[in-house]
C-alpha cells in the first residue's frame, strides 16, 4: 500500500465513551428485557382484571338506622 498524508484522507472519528447518565438510560431501556415483558404482561392483565368489573357489588341491609352527624354551621346546598 502506498504512503498516504494524513491531510489527503479522512480522518476516523474517535469514539469518546459514554458518559455516566448515558451508561444509566442505556441499561435502563435496553437491559432485562424479559424482566421488563414479564412487567407489562402483569400490568395488562391487571388492569383487565380490575376494568372487567362493570357492576360493583352492594350489599344491602334492612332494618339498619343511619344517623348521619354533622358539625354546626355547615350548610349543604344544591346548585343547578
């Protein structure tokens, strides 16, 4: 190979190394992928299970009083 100027080339980058926060997001997004799939899959069956709710339960009991009690000076209005 013939003797080439460095003026004559391109010169390669050189790659610098990563900083500490770019280490950190790097493994945060890009690390333990099973770990994060098995998260979401929780997360999603989780959320059916509680969305998939549709009617709440209510027990209802006779024969039960209900005082309600309530400090004095307050006022209960309906605005409409």
């Amino acid at each position: 190979m013939p003797f080439q100027d460095i003026e004559e080339t391109e010169a390669a980058p050189i790659p610098r190394t990563p900083t500490r926060l770019e280490r950190w997001v790097r493994k945060l997004l890009f690390e333990d992928w099973g770990l994060k799939l098995l998260a979401i899959a929780i997360t999603v069956v989780l959320w059916l299970a509680v969305t998939g709710q549709n009617q709440p339960v209510t027990l209802r009991v006779s024969g039960v009083q209900l005082n309600f009690l309530r400090p004095e000076g307050l006022e209960i209005s309906l605005v409409g």
